[in-house]
C-alpha cells in the first residue's frame, strides 16, 4: 500500500516570534531544525522510504524537507515545488505580532480572521483560499504518484496541510478550523490504490 506523509514545517523565526508570516520567506529556527530531524528519525524508526517529495516555494518548508530526507538517508529522491502548496497569504496581518493585531483589530474579529474558514484578512487568503489551490493541486499532480502506487512525502505550511487533511479526511469546513497541526510531526497516512485513506497514524 501506498505512503503518504504530511509535514509542517519545524518552528520558524516568526512562529517564534508569534508573528503573521504567510508566505514571507522565512527560515526555521534551532528548534525548528531540531524538529526536522527528529522528524527524518521518527519515519525512519517506522521504516518508510519515499519515491518523491512535494513541498512549497517558501524556504522553512524546504530546509525541513532537506534536513529531515537528510536524517533519513533519501536525499536523491526528486523534490518537487509549487507555489500552490505555500502557507496561506495572511494579507495586512502579515509581519504583524499576533498580540498586537488583537489590541489593533480587536481580539474577536483576529479570531474570525485565524479561525473561520471563509473570511479571509484584509488583502489576504481564508482556508477555503487557501484549499483552492492546494487541493487541485494535490488531485492533479501528487494523488496520481500514490496511485501509482508510490510513497509521497509533502513538507508544507499549517493552512495547506489542512486543506490537504480535510480533503483526505472528508472533513467539513466546520470540522478543519478545529484542527491544528504541529511543526515537524509527521502524520503518516496508508492509502489505497484507489486514492482513499485506510489508515493514520501521527509518529
């Protein structure tokens, strides 16, 4: 059966910092990096080998990928990377401190912003946004590699994993804005030929 893996990336600079950073290119940290490789020791402990990697245009998402196949010993793989899987566009929020921007906006409209699925930030993207360009995305060009039969890895932001998990999970918009994914935990997925999920595991 095949593998499909889902992986934010390890902490980075702003998540640090508790900043907006949606697709400003910025790099992840020494715990973010120590995420990695624990990361790249946690899928080679349960004994999977990748075909290929998808993964953003944004560089925390890529050094997380690198240093994670590196721990692995899968460098040689091929890594593809697209835009269409980028971390979701947080518009006027971005560069922002999270803190700020509730005493500037007000804590319950930053909440809606963060939390709804539809209502995007001012010049920015909502989940559902960000859903629609990561999901086609994911059903042009990586559903037919795990159809193939081949196990994928796709190293990517909170906002496109989601989108990514409610379309594996089936999941309603009411559903995903309830779900968080962690930096640098693999969610590790056995998919059928078909393209369905029949098991999940979080290592």
């Amino acid at each position: 059966m095949p593998t499909l893996v889902l992986l934010r990336h390890g902490q980075s600079k702003w998540n640090l910092s508790n900043t907006f950073t949606g697709w400003t290119d910025i790099d992840i940290t020494e715990k973010g990096e120590a995420e990695a490789t624990a990361a790249g020791e946690k899928m080679q402990a349960a004994g999977i080998k990748f075909d290929e990697a998808f993964t953003s245009e944004l560089i925390r998402a890529q050094h997380t990928l690198r240093l994670a196949l590196e721990e692995m010993q899968q460098t040689e793989i091929p890594v593809v990377k697209n835009i269409a899987l980028n971390e979701r566009d947080y518009g006027d929020l971005t560069g922002k401190n999270k803190d700020e921007s509730r005493k500037a906006f007000g804590e319950a409209q930053v909440l809606i912003w963060r939390r709804s699925y539809d209502v995007a930030p001012p010049n920015g993207e909502s989940l559902a946004d960000t859903a629609a360009r990561s999901i086609p995305y994911f059903e042009a060009k990586i559903l037919p590699e795990i159809k193939a039969g081949k196990n994928v890895i796709i190293a990517a932001h909170g906002n496109s994993l989601r989108a990514i998990l409610m379309h594996l999970e089936k999941l309603t918009p009411e559903e995903i804005v309830k779900v968080e994914i962690p930096t640098g935990v693999p969610i590790v997925y056995e998919m059928s030929e078909a393209g369905e999920v029949i098991s999940k595991k979080v290592l």
